[in-house]
C-alpha cells in the first residue's frame, strides 16, 4: 500500500500557528524584512466561521517592552475573506514576538516568532 503523505499548502510559509477563540483559525506571518528599526510584515489571518476583527502587537523577546503596528488599526477575517495585509512596527531590531490579538487588545490569540537581522 501507498502512505499516505501530509504535504503543506502551497499558500503557507511554515510560520503560522492556529488560534481558538474569535472564530478559531489559522495566524500566519507571510513574511518579514528589517530595515534598521523598522520591522515590515506581511501577515496573514484565516478563520473557520464568523466575522471577527483582530489586532496586532508586538514585543521584544529580551526586554518585554511592546509597541503598537504604526499603520493599523483592527482588521478582520471570515471564512471566505482571509485577510491579508502589510504591517509596519519601529522597534527595536531584535529577536520579537508578533502577537494577535482581540481588537481591543486585551485577549492575546497567539503569537509568532521573528527573528532580529
């Protein structure tokens, strides 16, 4: 008999994670430059049911300190609108943590490495 292989879809990167809560799905981060202290990002986010907004920040792995997109608000997904879209943070150029959150804020989904250059 043949086994049976799991392969990655062609659209995702291998930096993504799935999420519960806020219509459960998947975050992804696309992909990342730095240009000095600017950390540029294209992210990524797919629900499995509803209309669910999201936001986004971020914080530095050594010093916790966090810091807000300066180019977004909230944004939101529904099953068959993946949102995909560009954010930029002026931060510090360091291995980080990109956190998707509630539009609030306040409830953190999951989060996703990047490292610094």
């Amino acid at each position: 008999s043949v086994a049976a292989t799991a392969e990655p879809t062609a659209e995702r990167t291998g930096n993504y994670i799935p999420f519960e809560g806020n219509g459960d799905g998947i975050f992804e981060i696309v992909n990342y430059t730095w240009n000095g202290d600017q950390l540029n990002l294209r992210i990524r986010v797919e629900v499995e049911q509803g209309d669910y907004a999201f936001s986004l920040f971020a914080f530095t792995n050594e010093t916790r300190k966090s810091y807000d997109p300066v180019d977004m608000r909230s944004f939101s997904a529904r099953p068959d609108e993946p949102y995909e879209g560009d954010v930029t943070f002026v931060m510090p150029n360091a291995d980080s943590t990109i956190v998707l959150t509630t539009p609030s804020g306040r409830v953190a989904l999951n989060a996703l490495p990047v490292k610094g250059s």
